[in-house]
C-alpha cells in the first residue's frame, strides 16, 4: 500500500498535529509513503488555476495504480480540491468496473 500527503505541511504545527498522527500511523502501515508538493505551491509567477495541480495529481496517482497498488491520499487544505478531482475514475471500484486493480 502507498501513501501520498503533501510534503509542504509542517507537522510541528497545531494545523500539521492531525496530520502526524495520520502520517506517523500509515508509516507504520504502508509499504511506502510519497511526500508531494503540488506544482503552484510557491509558483513565480503566481498561477491561479488548479489545473496545474489536478494534473500533477492526476499523473502520481495514475503512475501508483497503473501498477496496481492500493494507495490512501492525506488531502489537506486547498490541496482537497485538486486531490478529490484528479481521482475521478481511478477509484478501486471503477477500475474494477474495467478489469483493473489497484486504488
């Protein structure tokens, strides 16, 4: 199993604490976990559109389930957004659906 979080939040902070938790129990759960950042996160210049970010979600997942593994997302903050829209048809039930495994 994989696990993907973003690797821009700090888990020192009262808003990362939840995140610790979560991040420090799949740790022990997981075969690997995938720090990400998503690609506007501090971008010069500024981009305002989530596309950039739904595509690079888009990408990693489709990379970890295209080899089959069941992956778990930590979403967080703005990042809900991309995450939730890049995983539209790349959830284990509908790639069942196709004959796929994975997610």
């Amino acid at each position: 199993m994989n696990a993907v979080w973003d690797a821009t939040l700090d888990l020192n902070t009262r808003i990362g604490m939840p995140y610790r938790v979560a991040v420090s129990r799949l740790w022990m759960q997981t075969t690997t976990i995938r720090p990400s950042t998503l690609p506007t996160r501090g971008a010069e210049p500024a981009l305002i559109t989530a596309e950039v970010d739904v595509a690079a979600v888009r990408v990693k997942v489709s990379e970890l389930v295209g080899k089959e593994n069941e992956i778990i997302m930590v979403l967080h903050s703005y990042g809900v957004l991309p995450g939730s829209i890049a995983l539209k048809g790349l959830s284990k039930n509908e790639r069942g659906k196709e004959g796929k495994a994975g997610w």
